[in-house]
C-alpha cells in the first residue's frame, strides 16, 4: 500500500544472471473481470489477496510457495455495502478498517485478520459520524507511518470556507493515542491539497497549493504539519520564485528525517511545463533545506516525445513514483499519460487532474490518491465514460541530488494505448540490490508480453529478455503489482476472463 523501499547502492561484482521463475494461481470461476480486489501482500508464508464482489468480502489465502489457493474466507462480519475498505500488513496480521452506515450513522470499524485470512476476537468501533438520511457516507480515510507503528484515522467535513477535521493517531494495536479537531481554511475553487501522510514520529503533513484564480496555475504551497499530541496545525509557506506549479507529489523520508513535495513547473500561466520543482523541508530544524527549480532541456524533450510540437513535449507527463535513498538523495519517475473520449474536443491536463472528483457531492471530503494505488476496479476509476481511449507513453526517470539538483536523467521508451479499460497499461518498479525493474507490457503480434527495463545505480540502463510464460493465454496487469519479497513480486493477470495471480521469483 503505502510502503517506502529504500535503494541501497552498492559497488557491482559480476553475478550469474537467473531466469525468473512464474508461478500462477488457479482462476477461480468466480473472480471474472466484474470483482474488485488488492493484493495484501505476504503474511507468515501465505500471499492474502481482499475481494469483493456485489458488496460480498472475501480473503483468498495462497500458498507462497506454489501459489494454490488454501483457503477462501468470506468476511461475513462486514455489512452489505461498506465502504472505503482498507488494511494495514504486519509480519503474521493484517488490520482490515472499514465503514458503514446504518440509520444516519457512519460506523468506522477495524478487525483484525490473521495470516490464514480469519477474524482473531471481534471488530471493534474506532469511531461514528451522525450525517443524517442523505449525508455522503464515505468520510473517512486511513494512513499509516512507513513502520507500521503509527495508524491515522481521519474525515472532513467542509462547513462555509473551512475544512473541519478530525483526526484519530492510534498504535499498531489501533489503540487511541491522540484525537484533534482542527479548522483549515479552504476554498474548494483555488484550493488543493496534496496525499495526506504520517511520518515514523506520528506527525500529520500535507500541502495546500492556491490557484490566483479559478482557471489558473497554482501560484502559492504551503506545507502543513501537525504533530502528534496537538491540536493545532503548523502551517509554512513554501517559496515558488513567482513560478507556477501543477499536482504536488509529496514524500516521507524517515531515515534523513525529510519531507519532499515535487512537481512539474510553469513560468507563465496555463503555460507549458519547463522543468521539475523540488522543495526539501528538515524536520528537526523545522525549516526549509532546499528548493530547486530544475528546467529540463531540449535534449530531454526531444527523447521524451516522439512526436510533436518540442515544446509541448513534456505537457502530458505525471509524477508516479519517488524512490528514495539512504543518503538523502531520490529518484523521481514520471510517465507520459492522456485520454480521448468520443465527443471530446481533446486532452486536457487542467481538466484531468483539477476535474478528478477530490469533492464528494455531500459536503464530505474524502482521500483517494488519484494514481499508484493498488485496487483494481473493472474501470478507470476517475473516467468511467465509454468510448474513451487511453494513451500510456515514455517513462523520465530523473536521479536528483540530496539538495534537489538533477544528476541525471533516463528515458525508457514504450506505446501503449488501450480502449475503455486502462487495467493492461502502465508500469510497476521492482526493487532488486541495486537496481530498479520497470515492468510493463509491449504488444508484439497481438499478444501482450512483459518487459522488464533496467536501471542501475549509475544510470546505466539493460533490458532483460522479455519474462515469458511457458503457457499462454494470460495477461499481466503491471500497475497493479507488489513487491513481497527482496527477489518475489505478484502479479494480477487475467486468463480467459477469470482473474488470477502470478508470482515471479527474480
């Protein structure tokens, strides 16, 4: 879900290269395309995947080794119709955190699963929220700390131009430690905020980013803070240099104590974008240790971009990924995207990421990354219109110092398009030593392969041969993958319809 693999590098000897090794599950014949599911991760030597289908919840629980199904537990003590089902991974456990409503009344509750996929004692109620007969009953969200030891419960209500929230910081054993209420100004117009995240200490942090207008570039950042046994936010504004800014990706680094909040930039509004911006604030001196504005040159624009006007050749990239280092140092990955709709008069970024529904229509708001979550849905989760033809391009990857200046940068070249559903598109990072895999599918004669791209601790760039199965007919869905192991990742695919998983052993 929400885990940091940090990137050791270390010196290169020569090694025997191995073959990957798949092993695939059993379609079962009722996981056809209509469920939703997300892979839990690897508990004890079990691989837990949650599903649900027609407001049913199940656990499917797989052997690690071979990957045939166990067990599958329906989790018949969630009500029909809950809502925001998430979990919390630990060694030999897992929190399952749901809501539902039931006579104006929005219950959050948390249960605690084991690595076989049963309820160990009862549910127990975190909180409740009175909203009425017609008040939105998806109100709230849960993080957690990269260690696992720190869980935040949170929900906002928006009353007049103010964002009320209530925020619940619990121990790993989902025990109270701290509850707030706090207001933040907010106007739904030229307001954003970024991910919401819990650093190792506890402490709360966002960004909120202000347009100069409603149709108009971001123009202020604000970093927004609050620690775990207050009641107040700390609220720091973040210099831009009279530069614009579009979506803010944010990142926790634990280790260095660091909180890093990325984009693409700007110089004039609804402009086209120049370059990378990267602010790196210290959280023990409480104050900023770095911003950097990062133009990226011709040289970059005319590999990222087959074709086209040069200028516009960075317009459709979006921030996926950060991936951290020990020394303070990061790479940020970012991938060429748009969308055509039938009746649609063209791809618009603005609309895309402004448009994408951060307000629910009652008032509430509610948290949902709009990219790099592990939950498959039958659908493009924002864009549910048919006829719709999604592009999914070049992958930048830009290795940028522990101050925020670019040491390098790589261009890993792929065409990727699909109609009405995204799910086979995109890409996944596996991190293995020293090395980072981008996985994602080429089609060659019709057939959907996997690709595995290389990229080592100096920029130097292999490609594997492509990961091939000795049957056919199955279909990976990169995206939605996850890394269980230092040389083991799972991988949704689909055969004949049927929804099943491949493990690859590295």
């Amino acid at each position: 879900m929400k885990g940091i693999f940090y990137i050791v590098f270390l010196l290169f000897f020569f090694s025997p290269v191995f073959a990957q090794r798949i092993t695939y599950s059993e379609p079962q014949r009722e996981d056809n395309r209509d469920i939703n599911f997300d892979i839990i991760g690897k508990i004890d030597n079990n691989i837990l995947v949650f599903k649900n289908a027609k407001w049913k919840y199940a656990v499917s629980v797989y052997n690690a080794t071979d990957m045939s199904l166990k067990d599958k537990i329906d989790l018949d003590f969630i009500p029909d119709k809950a809502y925001n089902v998430e979990y919390i991974p630990y060694a030999d456990n897992f929190w399952l955190i749901y809501q539902f409503q039931r006579r104006g009344v929005v219950y959050c509750m948390g249960a605690k699963i084991n690595s076989g996929g049963r309820l160990v004692g009862e549910p127990v109620e975190l909180d409740t929220t009175h909203i009425g007969s017609f008040g939105d009953n998806k109100i709230y969200s849960t993080i957690n700390s990269e260690d696992k030891k720190q869980v935040m419960i949170f929900k906002i209500l928006k009353r007049n131009d103010q964002f009320h929230f209530v925020t619940l910081l619990l121990n790993s054993r989902l025990q109270l430690l701290h509850r707030s209420r706090i207001d933040l100004d907010y106007d739904e117009r030229n307001d954003v905020l970024s991910d919401f995240m819990l650093d190792n200490e506890g402490n709360f942090v966002f960004s909120k980013a202000v347009k100069s207008g409603n149709r108009s570039n971001l123009s202020k950042l604000f970093l927004v803070t609050k620690a775990p046994l207050v009641n107040t936010f700390a609220i720091n504004q973040v210099s831009l240099n009279e530069l614009f800014i579009d979506e803010v990706k944010m990142k926790v680094d634990n280790v260095n104590k660091r909180y890093l909040l990325n984009s693409f930039f700007y110089s004039e509004k609804r402009g086209n974008i120049e370059g990378i911006f990267t602010s790196l604030w210290d959280v023990k001196g409480d104050s900023t240790y770095s911003t950097v504005f990062t133009k990226l040159d011709d040289s970059v624009r005319n590999i990222a971009k087959a074709k086209g006007n040069i200028k516009l050749a960075l317009n459709n990239f979006f921030i996926r990924n950060i991936l951290l280092k020990r020394d303070g140092s990061f790479m940020i990955v970012a991938e060429d995207y748009s969308s055509q709709s039938s009746g649609n008069m063209g791809w618009n970024r603005w609309d895309y990421m402004y448009g994408s529904p951060f307000m629910s229509p009652y008032d509430y708001y509610f948290y949902r990354p709009y990219y790099g979550g592990g939950f498959y849905q039958p659908f493009n989760r924002f864009n549910n219109a048919q006829n719709t033809r999604y592009y999914y391009d070049n992958i930048i990857l830009l290795d940028m110092s522990k101050t925020g200046e670019v040491n390098w940068n790589k261009i890993i070249h792929k065409e990727q398009y699909a109609d009405d559903n995204d799910n086979y598109l995109s890409f996944s990072t596996f991190i293995k030593e020293a090395e980072i895999h981008f996985l994602f599918n080429l089609i060659e004669k019709r057939d959907k392969l996997l690709t595995d791209h290389i990229v080592t601790a100096n920029g130097t760039m292999k490609r594997n041969p492509t990961i091939k199965s000795t049957e056919r007919g199955y279909e990976f869905m990169p995206k939605l993958a996850k890394q269980i192991g230092a040389r083991q990742i799972v991988i949704p695919c689909t055969f004949r319809n049927q929804i099943c998983f491949a493990k690859i052993d590295f």
